[in-house]
C-alpha cells in the first residue's frame, strides 16, 4: 500500500514537472517566433543564447548535436532545432508546442500581409524597421559564431576546412556542395591524424547550413509526391496541400532553393502566380520574424483569392499551405532525434560530424560576412551592431530586447526624416 502511494505521488510529481516545462517551452519559442528576424542563422543565435547561456536547458555540446541532427534531413534547420529543444525540455507534447509556437507568429503576420495584399494590391514598406533591425542580428550571430568555434575548431585540420570553406563560398561555389566536400576532406584529415590511435568519440560540435535571405544555394531534388497536373490547372486545395507537402519534404536550404521550388510549382507549372507575385510573397517572408518558409502562407492565401475564394476560403488555403510545408519537419525531427545520441556515440560517425560541422562553421562566417557588408551602409549601423555587441558579450541582454531596441532605433531614423 506505501510502495502504491508514493508511485502515485511520484508520477504526480512528474506530470507537474512536465507540465510546467511545457509552459516554459510555449512561453520562450512564442516569444522568440515574435522576435527572431534575420533568417536561420539569427534564429539559432538567438537559441542558443536563450536556452544554452540563459536557462541551461542543454549543453552547448548537446545543443550542437541537435543542429547535427537538422542538417541532416531536408526542411528550415532552425524550425527544426526548435522542435528538437521542445522535444528534450518537455517531451512529444513539447515537441509540438515548440514547433507550432515558432511559427505561429510569422504565420499569423503573414496571413494579414496577405489579406492587405490581396485587397489593395501593395506591400507596408519596412525599410527602416530593417535597417534597424540587421545592425543588430549581425551582432547576435558574430557573438554566437565566436563562441561555437571555440568549441568546434579544436583540430588543425577543422581550421583548415573551415577558412576554405569561407575562402569558396565567397567566391560562388555552392553550400552544399561545400558542406559535404568539406565533410569528406575533413574526415579524411582527421582519420590520417588519428592513424595509428584508437578511434575516440569526438569533441560534439555546430552543424547547420546557413543561407543568407535569398542565399546562394540551388539544388533541384525531384521528390517522390508529384503534385497535379501541367500548367494552368484549376486551383484546388489538395493540389496546393501537396505541391507544398512536396517542397517541405525534398527542399534543403533557403533562399533561392524555396524561391526556385515556388517559381517552377506555381508560376510555371501550375499558372497561380506572377513572377511579380511570387517576388512580393519571397519578400513578405524576408522581412517577417520566425521562419522564411512562412511565406507558404502568402502563396496559399494569394492564389486561394485568385481562384475564387472569399477571406474564410482564402484562410483555409493559407493554413493548408503552412501546413504542407512545415508537418515534414515535425515528422523528420520526431524520426531522426532517436538517433542524435547514437552518432554521438560512435566514433567514425563522430568524427564524420566534426568535419561537417567545420564546414558549415566556416558557411556560418561567410554568410554573416555577406550579411554584414547589406547591413553595416553607414557610421549609424556600424554603431548600433557595436553597442549590440557589447551589451551581448558585457551585459548578457536578451537578444530578442536588442531585436526591438534595432526596430526602435529604425523608426525612430525614418521619423526624423532619414
């Protein structure tokens, strides 16, 4: 009868505790969904601070086993690293609500941008929002590059792979094909270094592709859903379900790869849209917080209205849209985070992600360099990313008031008359 007791108030206790990280989890990533600007590399930065410095959910080597994990299957990697850091906080349902909850915000920004774009055929300008805004995103992820290449750049051989990375990335070879080239170069490196040792686990540490807002890679990936027809169909709403669940399932990378896969789908094959349209839906999901994907939703919302739907209609094809190209992600994170301790475990799979990891490092540079250069234009800019900066690395300021402190400082320019 005791042992009974005390298992009940043992697994009381657990639900407690369960549920409370659960309120934890919807509290951070509904926030961050409301902050995070800057695209993937942003998103993670900001992450990163948020659970691994501030609330020490994860370590910084566990947190860089997981962006292994997302590298590794197709989708927007920080959408995915959020449904891993739900997963490990709270369990399958924080899995969910990490997820979800990333998104949400964006998507719902997006809707409305959609609704005022479909009505009156124009776009808010948000220039100066921006330019306030990108000082300071260059800050966040400069300070988290820097911290994750002193755990990740331990080897020779990593510094190596990592400065050719950044070198042939700047000069327009392709991230994948650097990523997985870099992969084998290292791992060849590192395997010659340890010849003649025995094989040990290595150093865990960052692998993630990193694409700047219209980044430079495209790969074709035909998928296995085929999604309807030849151009000019009919609208519908499976068609739009699938062709989206199509491209979430087979798309690696951001910024030209989605804007390919949109153009080919729905201005050439399907006829849904203008090149003009799918340019203002690209640059909806540019200058919105959370996920670029979420321009899924101006799409479905967009040619739902031109099909023939009224709002109500209109929002049940936004929502499908989102749908589509985002439950790939949950399903791959929910299939492969099993297997993140496993690759950890063994040491050719370890060092194999050491040397992935160096390259995608070396990416990460490359890309807040190009980044840096469209959003340092002037002494002002320069100023705010160094007064970000070192609230960052002194202070130890949230990012996402940092976030608001850029936008403020941007409106406050345009008032002023610029």
């Amino acid at each position: 009868m005791g042992d009974s007791v005390v298992e009940t108030a043992g697994a009381k206790e657990s639900l407690r505790q369960t549920r409370g990280a659960l309120g934890e989890v919807a509290a951070v990533f509904l926030r961050l969904g409301c902050t995070a600007f800057g695209g993937p590399a942003a998103h993670v930065a900001m992450m990163r601070q948020e659970l691994v410095q501030r609330r020490r959910w994860v370590s910084d080597e566990r947190f860089m086993d997981l962006l292994g994990a997302t590298n590794l299957i197709p989708g927007p990697n920080s959408t995915e690293m959020a449904i891993h850091l739900g997963y490990v906080r709270a369990g399958w349902p924080g899995l969910l609500v990490a997820g979800t909850l990333f998104i949400l915000p964006a998507m719902l920004i997006v809707l409305a941008l959609a609704w005022a774009y479909a009505a009156y055929g124009n776009l808010p300008q948000a220039q100066w929002l921006l330019y306030g805004i990108k000082p300071v995103i260059i800050a966040v992820v400069a300070q988290a590059l820097y911290g994750l290449a002193r755990t990740a750049l331990k080897e020779p051989v990593l510094i190596a792979v990592a400065v050719g990375v950044v070198a042939l990335y700047l000069v327009g070879v392709n991230e994948l094909l650097l990523l997985f080239g870099g992969a084998v170069v290292g791992l060849a490196g590192l395997l010659l270094l340890r010849r003649g040792t025995p094989p040990r686990a290595a150093t865990p540490t960052l692998l993630v592709p990193f694409a700047p807002a219209g980044g430079a890679a495209q790969v074709g990936i035909t998928g296995a859903l085929a999604g309807a027809g030849a151009m000019g169909v009919t609208f519908s709403l499976p068609t739009l379900f699938f062709t989206f669940l199509k491209i979430g399932s087979v798309l690696y990378g951001s910024g030209y790869v989605l804007l390919a896969f949109l153009r080919g789908d729905f201005v050439e094959r399907l006829g849904w849209l203008t090149d003009q349209q799918l340019l203002d839906a690209v640059s909806v999901g540019q200058f919105t917080p959370g996920p670029v994907f979420t321009t899924a939703t101006f799409v479905g919302y967009l040619v739902g209205s031109a099909g023939g739907l009224d709002v109500a209609g209109g929002v049940i094809a936004a929502l499908l849209a989102t749908l589509g190209i985002f439950l790939p992600s949950f399903v791959f994170v929910a299939l492969s985070g099993p297997l993140v301790p496993r690759l950890r475990a063994w040491p050719l799979t370890a060092l194999l992600l050491d040397a992935v990891n160096a390259a995608a490092l070396g990416l990460m540079a490359a890309v807040t360099l190009q980044l840096g250069r469209a959003a340092l234009v002037d002494p002002l800019t320069v100023i705010l990313a160094l007064v970000a900066l070192l609230l960052l690395v002194r202070l130890k300021v949230n990012s996402a008031w940092l976030v608001l402190g850029g936008a403020a400082v941007g409106l406050a320019v345009r008032a002023l008359g610029g």
